[in-house]
C-alpha cells in the first residue's frame, strides 16, 4: 500500500470520526433544546396537580360523584359545582393527553407520574363522558386515549424501566 492511499484512508477516517461526533453533539443539544422548551409546560402541570382545588376534585369524584349523581343525562346537567370538578379533572388530563399523543411530553413522565391516578379517573369519569358525546360531541378524546396507554402501560412498568431506585426506612 503507499504512502499516499494510507494518508488518504486515515484522512478519511479522521473525517468520519468529525462526522459522526458532530452529528451526536447535534443531537443532544437540540434534545436539550427541546427539553428546555417543555420544562415550563411540564412544571405547570405539576404545580396544577398540587392545588388543594384539585385534590378536592379528585377526591369526590373517586368516592362520591357516582353514588350522588347517575350518568344517565352527561355531567353538563349536574350542579355548578359538581360540573367544575369534572371538568376541571377531565380537562386536565384531555389536555395532558394532547400532549403525549403530539410528543410534546414523554408519555414515560406523565404516566410514571399520574398512570394510576389518570386511569381510576378515566374508570369513574367514562359514563359520564360516553353519554355526553352522545348528547353533544366527541369530548374527552385525549383523555380517554392517555387512560387507554395508562391501562396498557401501568406506572409500575414505567417505574421498573426507569429502574427507580428503593430506600426503605
């Protein structure tokens, strides 16, 4: 071999090598690019969540709204407030739903974080929403679509491919 192919063929590789680290410092910047651009957006929803508002909504609905009030004509017929709550709940999760489905948050965090919380609201809230969108429209798709990959994809999954670490007392 000469001298002359070696140092084309090492000139080659050198220039493979450049390539290849641009191409893989590239992307990560414009993954923390993205990432920054979505911190907001994922802050918000977790400060949401931890509005007493929220708890209190939560909570009726899983152990009150179905014994108080029949599915049977929707939720937009229901009390003020008992309207506020469910729609305050199913919103939220509607627009988180949105979210995940367009891939502007990791469907890992949103069910890691609210799978079981999202999925027993999707379980109580469905009557209610079903004969809406009999009455009305087709709401709450989002929602009903992030409760369907919570059930497919329990938190537990998420938290052991996250590989969450333990530390009992």
């Amino acid at each position: 071999m000469s001298l002359s192919l070696a140092l084309n063929l090492v000139a080659v590789l050198v220039a493979v090598i450049a390539l290849t680290t641009s191409v893989a410092v590239s992307r990560r910047q414009l993954r923390l690019a993205q990432n920054s651009n979505v911190l907001p957006i994922v802050i918000q929803l977790f400060r949401e969540t931890r509005e007493p508002e929220f708890s209190k909504a939560i909570e009726y609905i899983s152990t009150r709204l179905a014994a108080d009030h029949p599915p049977d004509q929707g939720y937009r017929a229901l009390p003020s407030e008992v309207k506020r709550d469910i729609r305050r709940i199913s919103l939220f999760y509607d627009d988180v739903g949105k979210l995940v489905t367009h891939g502007v948050v990791e469907e890992r965090l949103i069910i890691g974080s609210y799978g079981l919380n999202i999925v027993n609201m999707w379980d109580v809230l469905a009557p209610y929403i079903y004969k809406e969108r009999t009455l009305t429209t087709k709401a709450m798709l989002y929602f009903e679509d992030l409760a369907a990959r919570a059930k497919a994809r329990p938190m537990e999954s998420v938290h052991a491919q996250l590989r969450l670490g333990q530390c009992p007392p």
